[in-house]
C-alpha cells in the first residue's frame, strides 16, 4: 500500500492531523484536552516547534506548525507519544490511540496560510458545535481575535496578511472568517499534490528537485508520480483574460482570484503582476468570493476555466 511522504527540513510549515483510532474520541475531558496543549508546549520548548493554529475537536485534532529544524517526526513522536501514553494511563486502557501515522502536508505559507487557519477554526462551526469560531474554547481562534496567546502560539503570520496594525488585523481576520460561515464549505487541502504537498508549480518542484528525486522506496512512488506540474500566474492570467473577453474587470478579478488560489506563488507576485499590493490581492480574493456566492453563472465559467489549469 501506498504511504504518504515525509519531506523534511528547516523552516516548513505543514497542516498535520490525527485521528482516533476506529474513529473513536481522543478528548473526553477537559483536562485531557489541557493536557494535550501542554505537550504542544513542551514541543514548543524541547523542539523549537512554532505553532500557528490548531483545534481539537472530538475525534481528531488540526494543527498548523512550522519546523525552524526541519524534525516533524520529532515533533509528532513526542506529542503524540506522550499523549497517547498519557490517555492510557488516564482512562485505564491499553493499545493504539491514533489511527495509523499522522497525517502531515507540506504547504507553501504565503499563499495557503491565512486560508488553512480559517479552515482550522471554523471546524467547530462546521460540525454545528457553535455558531461562531471564538466561542469554542479548544481552538487558537479566541487568541486570534483577542489579542492574547502563550509563548508557544505565533499568530504574527497569518495576522500580518490582513494589515499593519493589531486592531486593525484582528479586526480584518474577524471578518475574514465570518464571511465563510453558512457558506458552502472547502477544504483547500483537496489542492494538495499527492495529499504531501500544497503550493504553486514552482514550489512543488523546488520541493521534489530538493527532497524527492532519487527516493526509491516502492511504497512511495505512487505520491511520488503524482507531483506533477501545474500553471504559473502568467498562463492563469491569460487564461482567465481568454475565458471573459467581454469582461475586462471580471477576467482581472477572476486572475487574481485563480493566482491566489491556484499558483501558490506569494501575493507580492500576484500583486506585481496586476499592479497592487499583498493587501489589495487578499481584498479582491474575498470580494470575487462575494460575488461568486450570488452568481450561479459565474461559478460555473469559474468551474470550465479551473478545469483548464489542471
């Protein structure tokens, strides 16, 4: 069978997550749940782990970490490992606690940051749990909009895409999230290459040239194939500036959009090429969002151009 790939070095930032083992909860207190946050602070001091968001629900957990190291698998070992320990321990039980390996997918932080930590904390949401983020207490989202956070949670990467000043990025991210309830969810994880790696054509093949090629281990050269090439920002553009010729300000909404969402290359190349700024992609990203909610027509132009970047 197939294993997922484990690409390892100093400064990656994965999206991981764990299940429960036959789906079974993780978490039946608070104190198991205040437990597990002590060991995302013990990685944070023995490890140098920095963790950007998370959010423990039930069964599973999410977690957004960067690897000034380049050691996941150290990471993931300790906090899992003594968890795990722990939980037996507690709940009088013997035997596997997770499901299999974790799951971890390499992403490309400029472009898929900001969207992975609203994926994180509307989870809760999602599963009819709350009706808005904050209120859910096991999720980094009240830190977030607080202001608030321990030493181990740096929310300065995904706060500086939404402005210069604290209030105002707090503010900014608020809004942000909101303007995704009740709406049609996605998880921008079904972009990733191979379920290893989420990014732009450049980033996935920096990352293989890098980490990949040469690998021979058979039970990882079915993901490996799977790495293959997409559309950079300027074929985006063309291609969206051909699907809507009648249109000029919605073929340039629609490139943006699709950069953004597509490319992975960071918002000041998308910026540059459309001649704005980071903060003005991020703005024209949600408002062709917007627009798309009210447009059926629309999305489907959207769908036959993305079929085309494939």
């Amino acid at each position: 069978m197939a294993r997922q790939l484990r690409i390892e070095y100093p400064g990656a930032l994965y999206h991981v997550t764990s299940r429960g083992n036959e789906k079974k909860d993780i978490f039946r207190s608070i104190k198991d749940r205040d437990k597990f946050l002590s060991y995302l602070s013990s990685a944070w001091e023995r490890h140098s782990a920095v963790f950007h968001a998370y959010c423990l629900m039930s069964n599973h957990f999410h977690l957004m970490v960067e690897t000034p190291l380049g050691n996941l698998s150290w990471i993931m070992k300790h906090i899992n490992g003594s968890y795990t320990t722990y939980f037996n321990v507690k709940h009088k039980r013997a035997g596997h606690l997770l499901q299999g390996r974790y799951k971890a997918v390499l992403v490309q932080a400029d472009a898929y940051a900001a969207e992975l930590s609203r994926y994180i904390h509307l989870n809760p949401v999602r599963a009819k749990m709350v009706s808005t983020p904050e209120e859910y207490r096991w999720s980094s989202c009240s830190r977030y909009l607080e202001g608030t956070e321990p030493s181990w949670l740096s929310t300065g990467l995904v706060l500086g895409y939404f402005g210069t000043e604290d209030e105002d990025r707090r503010r900014n991210y608020r809004d942000y999230l909101y303007d995704a309830i009740g709406k049609e969810s996605r998880d921008p994880l079904s972009d990733s290459v191979a379920s290893t790696i989420l990014g732009s054509d450049d980033f996935v093949r920096d990352i293989r040239e890098k980490y990949l090629d040469g690998k021979e281990n058979d039970r990882e050269l079915p993901a490996l194939r799977d790495l293959s090439r997409g559309p950079g920002v300027a074929e985006i553009k063309a291609l969206s500036e051909e699907a809507f010729p009648e249109n000029e300000r919605l073929a340039r909404m629609a490139g943006i959009y699709l950069c953004w969402r597509y490319s992975g290359a960071k918002l000041k190349e998308i910026g540059a090429l459309y001649g704005i700024s980071e903060s003005g992609v991020n703005r024209a990203c949600f408002r062709f969002e917007n627009m798309m909610e009210g447009e059926k027509d629309l999305r489907e132009r959207l769908r036959r151009l993305t079929g085309k970047l494939k």
